[in-house]
C-alpha cells in the first residue's frame, strides 16, 4: 500500500487528532476505513469532496494524517 493511499484512508477515518492515536490506533483506523469506503477509491472520493467542501479544514486534517505517518518529513517540508 502506498503512502498516499495509507494517508487518504486515514483522512476518511473516524480517527480524530485530539484521540492522540497511537501506531496501532493508526492502522486498524486505515484499514477500517479502506473496508467502510470501499477501498482506495472510495477514500480519495471523500478527500476530494471534503477539499472541494471545506478546503482549510480538509488541508489540516491531511496535514495531521501525513504527520502521522512521516513524522519527520513533514518538518522538512516547512523548512
């Protein structure tokens, strides 16, 4: 599974940054979520609807969802 699908699927997940999840927590919530949505496809669906719907708030949550799974690229990137 790629990054991107691992981080698509943890956006459409029931997952919240304030449950503070731990790497277990990460990955039964990406594999719930591919399982709910229908797989890869149906997560990048809801992304792109939340980014066409809420762009600021969809912006934070992929942020937060590659946070989670590249914690030391990500600071780079704002470097």
């Amino acid at each position: 599974m790629t990054e991107t699908t691992r981080a698509e699927a943890l956006f459409a997940s029931d997952l919240q940054p304030s449950d503070r999840p731990t790497p277990a927590q990460v990955a039964r919530a990406i594999r719930a979520s591919l399982l709910s949505r229908g797989g890869a496809r149906g997560c990048a669906a809801v992304l792109a609807a939340e980014y066409g719907e809420h762009p600021e708030a969809a912006a934070i949550r992929m942020r937060w969802a590659l946070e989670l799974l590249t914690p030391d690229a990500v600071p780079a990137l704002a470097a």
